[in-house]
C-alpha cells in the first residue's frame, strides 16, 4: 500500500511538474516559420550568422548595417534564445541608434554544447566583438544572461560603454528553487522534456557555484550600469536587484524597482527599456 502511494505521488509530481515546466516555456519556442510570419508583418527581418569558437558553433541574430553605429548586444536567460528579442530587432528608433546582435546562447535553439559555467558562455559568445571592431557596445543581459553579460563588460572593458541588467539572477545564496526542480531533473523525467528544458535544468543546479566564481569580478566593472528589478518576480528573488548594486563598488549606477513588475521586465516594460537604451 505504502508502494502504490508512493508511485502515485510521483506519478502526480512528475506530470504536474511537466504541465509546469511546458505551460512556461511556451514563451521560449518559436520555429523558423514563425519568425517568418512575424518579421512579414512587422519587418525588417534579421539576418543570421554563427561564430565558431571553444568548438562550440554560436548561432546569432543581427540587424542589417554596414554603418559605424554602436552595438546593442543582447544576452538571454535560461531557457531563451535570441528571439525573446525579436521586438528590438524592428524599432525603427532603436535600429536608428544601433546596430543589434543577438546571440543564441550554448544549448538553446540553433547553438551547440551544453556549457552551464558563467565564464564559458562569456567566451563563447566573445567573439562578437570582433563583428564591430571599431564600434563600442551596450550589454544587455536579463535573467541568468545578467551574469554573463558582467562577465563580458569585465573580460572586455575598452569594448563596453554600458552595461544594462534586467531581472538579474546574479545572488549566489537566492538561487530560487521549486517544488518540482528536482524531480524534473532526474533522468527520467529529463527523457520526456525538449533540449532546452534540461540546459535550463543543468545551468540552475550549476548556477550558484558558479555565481560563487564571479563575484570578485563585480568590484571590476567601471562603466556605468544599470539594473531593473520587479517586485512581483516569482521566477527570481527581487532582492537579486539590491545585491547587485551593493557589488558594484567602481561603477556608477542606478537601480530601478519596478514594485508592480514581474520577471519578464523586456516586454512587460519595453518602453522604459527603450528609453534608457536611447538615452
């Protein structure tokens, strides 16, 4: 009897679970037909690229210019790819202002390997920079991207003119854990789940150690800095937004708390993201 009520709890955890995790991630896919359609109806369409470095091919999104402009790189969170940004890839203002880069992280939609390390992804998403060579850089980076992004600013600093922080989940003691974080990571239920549901699930349980590693870099950073912070974010803890400001000893910044916000901060407030990109 104690058997059978055992199978039937995980039976019910593992499908709520998997209910959880697929109701989530509907945010995170879109195929090629898709992009299409949407860049049909609110053009200009990106053009696609990848880089090859570590082994790893990185596959990019980037608006088309041949123009001196500064770049606006922007970095995704777990699980994401480079459309979570699709909307600044058609803002006539913003594209009047930048050239736009978007890169897929490892793991996620067209980019190989299965890099959890923060200090990895930076570098295989370094060569970037050498697409612009002359051109300086915005930084952008949202959710687990946040870190990276740092890491980027810190590994290039003559390169980076701002370094923009949205839902930053840079905290190593608030890494935020749920009901069903452990049991989706099992091999079981990894076996039912898409590709970028198990790279979210291996940079989560790698996440704090890793966090761990940077944090002598913060007291690095030097260009000006800013970081947005909802209130309402159930996916991080919105103390992630006050930890960050109180790391950054040498740069000058200001913290946005965005008390009715939620995690999701690029769409749900992209107007204020565009007017401090465009500032």
């Amino acid at each position: 009897m104690k058997n059978a009520f055992k199978l039937t709890i995980l039976c019910i955890t593992f499908f709520l679970g998997i209910s959880s995790l697929e109701s989530c991630m509907q945010a995170f896919k879109m195929n090629d037909a898709s992009i299409l359609k949407y860049y049909t109806e609110k053009p200009p369409l990106p053009a696609f690229s990848y880089t090859d470095t570590l082994g790893y091919k990185i596959h990019y999104a980037h608006s088309k210019s041949d123009s001196l402009k500064s770049v606006l790189l922007l970095i995704h969170g777990a699980p994401g790819a480079w459309f979570g940004y699709k909307d600044f890839f058609n803002d006539k203002e913003i594209l009047n202002r930048f050239e736009v880069i978007a890169p897929d992280r490892s793991g996620y939609n067209k980019s190989n390997g299965n890099l959890t390390d923060i200090t990895l992804h930076a570098q295989a998403i370094s060569p970037l920079f050498s697409l612009k060579s002359q051109s300086k850089y915005t930084v952008v980076g949202r959710s687990y991207g946040a870190a990276i992004a740092a890491k980027l600013v810190v590994e290039h600093p003559s390169r980076v003119d701002r370094l923009i922080l949205v839902a930053p989940a840079c905290d190593p003691t608030k890494e935020k854990f749920w009901w069903f974080s452990k049991p989706v990571n099992t091999k079981f239920v990894r076996f039912f789940l898409p590709k970028y549901a198990n790279r979210a699930s291996d940079e989560k349980f790698a996440h704090p150690e890793s966090l761990r590693k940077l944090l002598p870099d913060w007291q690095k950073i030097k260009c000006p800095v800013t970081i947005l912070q909802g209130g309402k974010d159930w996916i991080i803890e919105p103390s992630n937004g006050h930890f960050v400001d109180s790391v950054l000893k040498n740069a000058p910044r200001r913290l946005f708390l965005l008390p009715q916000n939620g995690h999701l901060l690029t769409e749900e407030r992209f107007d204020l993201v565009k007017q401090i990109l465009l500032e």
